[in-house]
C-alpha cells in the first residue's frame, strides 16, 4: 500500500505541483526536497507503526463511556501522542509558535499517510483547525495560551456547531451566552460569558488522550430584549475549555460545566468519540455559579465568520480522509484481484472448462472496477493536494498571484469536499464488489473503508449544502469573476494539451464540457429565482466535478508525457490509463447531469409530499 502511495505522492508533489520550488520563497528557505521528504518518511513510519496494525482494533472496540470518563483502546493514546510528538500538529506553523514552517501542501501530503491507515484514530485535523481559527481571529493572549498549546500537542480541539434540533441549520441553534457578571469585558483571556446549551454530534468531544480540550462553541448573545436575535447575524464564537486555566496556560483545577451526556455510536470513524455535550446544565458549577465559562472569539455577531475559517479547512481535510479510504480500498481490491484465482476466460469456442482458474485481474471487468477506483481515487489525491499548494500560494505567493490563488480555492472548496466524499464511496463500493462474497465480511477490511467513508458526505456540510454553495455562491460571486478564472485555468492545461496529439482528444472533450458548465450556470439562473435555479444544485455540482476532475487528468497527464514520453515506467502507463478511463467512462456523464440543470426541470421540486 505505503509504496503505492508515497511513488504517487512523490510524482503529484515534485514532478505535477513542483512543490520543492517553494524553497525559493523566504517562509520555506530552511526546507528542501530533503527535508521535505524527512517529513513524508517520519510520517509514513509512524502510520504503518503506529496506525495501521490498529485499524481494525479501533473499530471493533468502540470509546465507552464508565458514567465518568471515555474509555479508549491503548493504541488511540499510543498513535496520538506519536503523532503529536512528531511535531504534524503544528507543521506549518512559525518557528515561533514551534511549528516547522512546512509549506501545506506537504503537510497535506504527509497526513495522508495517516488517513490510509486508519481514519478513526485520532482527530488531529480538528485541533489543527481549531488552533488556525484561533490563530486568525483571536487575541494575541487566546493565541498564546489555547493555540499555541494544541500545536504542541498539551490540548485537543474541537468545533461545537450542531444541536440536537439543529443540525446544518445553525440560524436555529439555541445555545445562549451571557456575559459572566460585572467586569466581564476585562478578563485577560477574552470577554467571558455563561453559556448553556446543548451541542450534538461533537466529534473527539470528550476523551482523556490530553491534559485538556478546548471547545470552539458557536452561541447567541441575547439581545437588549433579553432574546436570541434571530438568524446567523445573532451568532458569536466562543473559547469553552473543558478545564479552566490561566493566562500563562496552567490548569488552575476547576472543572468547567461541560459534561459529556452520552456517545453517538456510528457507522464509521468508530474509533473517534462522538458526543452529545451539555454546556452550563450545573453538573460542574465552576466559580460559583452554573454555566460554562467562554471566552469571546472576535466580535459579538461575527461566529460564523470566525468559524468558517475553521470550516473551510475542515472541509478540505474531509475530501482528503475522504480520497485516502477511497485509496485505501482500492490498495486492498487490487491486491485482492492479483491473488484470488477465480473463472476461465472466453475463447472462441466459449470458456473451457478444463483450464486452469484465471486471477480475477485477467478479467475485463474486474478492469473497468480497478481502473474507476483508480481514477477516482488518484484524481481525488491530485486535486486536494492542488488545492493545498493553492493556500501557500495565497500565503507566500506576490499580490497578484495569492489573490487568483484564494479565489480559485472558493471555487473548488466545494468541490475538494464533495466529489471525493461520493466518488471515492463509490470507488469502495467497487471494491467490496472485487471481493466478492468476502467483500461484505469482516474477514477483509473494504466493508470497513465504505463504513468509515459513508460519513464523509455528510461531514462538514451535507452534499446538498456543497451543491447550494456552490451553485448558489460561489460561481456568481463577484459578478462570477471565480468561475471565469477557473475557465481561464481550464483553458492554458487545453491550450498547452492541444499540443500532444496524445491528447488533443481529450482536450476538445474537456472545452466542450466547460462550455456546458458554464452554459448550464447561466441557464440555471436565467430567471434569477435562486429555488429554480438551486433545485437541481447536486447534479449541478456532479458535473462541475467531474469537469474539474478532467481537467486535473489532463494536466497531470501532460506531465506525465513530459516525464516519460515512451510511458516505459509501469507508473506512467498507469496514470495515462486512468486519465483515458475518466475520458472515455466518467467525463460523457456530465449531459445528463447538466440536462436538468439547464432546463431547470422542477420534477423534484414539484413532487406534492401526499404524492410520495
């Protein structure tokens, strides 16, 4: 698997994204190809040390919860603190804040390692996000004591969105805070309110793998009226620790009023807690009174803004868990399909009986599973590891360039999320159906890939969320100025394919495709009623990614062909197949997708409910 991977990581990395000439920039100076692959060696180690073996360990026994505190498996406290110890939670962080400065594309690349292995141990990307959240908007003493204490591992973080009734409908959620009497507004770690409420669904909410957690709740300050006011305008974000501390970032022994008041038992990601938390309900009054204390991230009625920071990062890192168990699986069926003899081949006189069994790999169609498993997979990783040499561009590239490289990244956002979340699930589903009759035992571990990945189109935003987002947002933002600069992107990879006779083909098919997307955009908003227009969002965002994933083929087949013109190296003639399957099986799909999309067929919209 780890061979597989690091030859494909090596080739996106350096040969496709050309990440060792971000040396070049001041913020990376110290690094190198050489350190940049220290990290990705570090890393692969500990996943196949530390991870890996445990995969199946961290499913099967599931966190419990002894009425006190969350019982986890030796080996989630094992992974974690050498995951921690290997300084990744603080990667691209300033030397100040004992980061390594990593350009994040690297870091990218290294973490996913990690999601191959075993996505369910640990949840590192949230005490990441939640430290760059702080980072962004926080004070300069919140950075210093909560931020800087999850980089180093000390603290775990989490983001606390949900509710019971409220699920992505954060307009409705009812959490209140409260400023925490007089003087409230002076408090050295942040203005300080009570909050009570109730947050659902809180992934690695509660656990004793560190000394403390630091919740990032979303909550509504009353207003004059002494009521929520309504909408996301009314929404602040809070820093609630599970155990108080001080300014110098010392637990002080008090217990905050957060109490875990049970476990979600999932399908997947079993061994990461998932939780029901009560915030203020008076199980641990903490300082006299009953309400969790927080502390004011930014300003009154800016949460979402300040959260969103953490959201889009979230969203990134769950297309990527997303693509790695869509890898994973088809590392597993793939060697599956090289071993397991099964069948004859057709000949002329049809199959002959008497012949020995064929491996399931001499079939075609064991092919076409293995080749979209492929496809998906690999153009899933190519594209989240774009995405992610777009944030250093934005960070460390000149005025002109960072500002193109943020906006494109608004556009995909979306997409890095989505398309993986559901291609990637297909491609498990695939390779549960190499398996066979094994395929759906836990004998083999592809049932488990497609359990632990069904949580990823639903994870930090529904697909229908990404859809409305991206149809409804981001490709008319700003007068549509990012969906004119991905054409223009689009456009120089045709230009420059239309020069290999290789790919002239596929290059036509490709500007044919984006000429219907952006078609389909105008088509869908031609009357200007955004319920017309985002009723088929969903298929919408289907064919935009698969528009997307074609061009990353293209463009990745380009450098293949730059590399090694005679495609002599099996990795090569491999890429090219599964760039020539996208073209030929995946991309035709996009008509039918964007049919609807066009027309703005109200089919679904229409249906009477009594009709169902």
């Amino acid at each position: 698997m780890t061979t597989s991977l690091r030859s494909t990581l090596d080739f996106l990395l350096y040969d496709w994204l050309c990440a060792a000439s971000l040396t070049a920039r001041p913020r990376f100076a110290d690094h190198s190809r050489e350190t940049f692959d220290a990290v990705l060696d570090t890393c692969e180690r500990i996943a196949r040390e530390k991870y890996a073996p445990f995969n199946r360990t961290v499913d099967t026994q599931e966190p419990r919860f002894d009425g006190e505190k969350v019982i986890l498996p030796h080996c989630t406290h094992d992974a974690r603190q050498a995951y921690a110890d290997s300084g990744m939670l603080g990667a691209a962080q300033d030397y100040e804040l004992g980061g390594m400065q990593l350009p994040y594309v690297v870091e990218s690349a290294a973490n996913s390692f990690f999601a191959c292995a075993s996505i369910s141990i640990g949840s590192n990307l949230l005490t990441t996000g939640n430290a760059n959240a702080i980072l962004v908007h926080g004070t300069p003493m919140q950075q210093r004591v909560f931020a800087a204490n999850e980089f180093n591992g000390r603290w775990a973080g989490t983001m606390c969105l949900s509710e019971p009734q409220a699920g992505s409908s954060l307009s409705d959620i009812a959490t209140r805070a409260e400023p925490d009497g007089a003087g409230f507004e002076a408090d050295p770690l942040g203005p300080r309110y009570r909050l009570r409420g109730n947050k659902m669904w809180i992934s690695a909410g509660d656990h004793e793998l560190t000394e403390n957690i630091v919740h990032l709740v979303l909550a509504k300050i009353p207003g004059p009226d002494g009521k929520p006011v309504p909408g996301v305008k009314g929404i602040s974000l809070f820093i609630v620790p599970k155990k108080l501390v001080d300014t110098e970032g010392q637990l002080t022994g008090e217990r905050n009023d957060v109490a875990l008041a049970g476990l979600n038992h999932k399908l997947g990601w079993r061994g990461t807690t998932n939780t029901l938390l009560n915030f203020g309900e008076g199980r641990y009054p903490v300082r006299g009174g009953v309400g969790a204390i927080g502390y004011l991230v930014g300003k009154p009625g800016e949460g979402l803004k300040c959260m969103f920071h953490m959201m889009n990062e979230a969203r990134i890192s769950i297309g990527m868990a997303a693509t790695m168990l869509g890898l994973a699986g088809y590392y597993a069926s793939l060697d599956y399909a090289r071993t397991r003899l099964q069948g004859r081949p057709i000949g002329s006189g049809g199959k002959d009986a008497s012949s020995p069994q064929v491996r399931l790999i001499e079939h075609a169609d064991v092919k076409r599973m293995l080749l979209a498993q492929k496809s998906y997979g690999e153009g899933a990783l190519a594209l989240n590891l774009y995405c992610a040499r777009l944030v250093d561009e934005g960070r460390t590239g000149d005025a002109g360039a960072a500002a193109d490289a943020r906006l494109l990244l608004e556009v995909l956002t979306p997409i890095a999320k989505s398309w993986p979340s559901e291609f990637c699930l297909e491609a498990n589903s695939l390779a549960i159906q190499i398996h066979g009759g094994y395929g759906y035992t836990r004998d083999f571990p592809v049932e488990q890939y497609w359990r632990d990945n069904r949580l990823n189109m639903i994870h930090e935003g529904t697909h229908g969320i990404q859809a409305a987002d991206l149809l409804g947002r981001k490709v008319v933002m700003q007068g549509g100025a990012g969906l004119q600069l991905l054409a223009r992107t689009v456009a120089a990879t045709i230009a420059k394919a239309c020069q290999r006779p290789e790919l002239a083909a596929w290059a036509g098919q490709l500007e044919q495709a984006l000429q219907d997307v952006i078609d389909a955009t105008r088509a869908a908003w031609a009357t200007g009623s955004a319920g017309e227009a985002l009723a088929n969002a969903v298929p919408y965002m289907q064919a935009f990614g698969h528009v997307v994933l074609a061009w990353v083929w293209l463009d990745v087949a380009d450098r293949v062909l730059a590399k090694d013109a005679s495609l002599s190296i099996a990795a090569s003639a491999g890429r090219m197949g599964a760039a020539r399957y996208f073209f030929h099986y995946e991309l035709p799909k996009t008509g039918a997708w964007l049919a609807v999309v066009r027309t703005r067929d109200a089919t679904c919209a229409d249906m009477a409910e009594d009709a169902f």
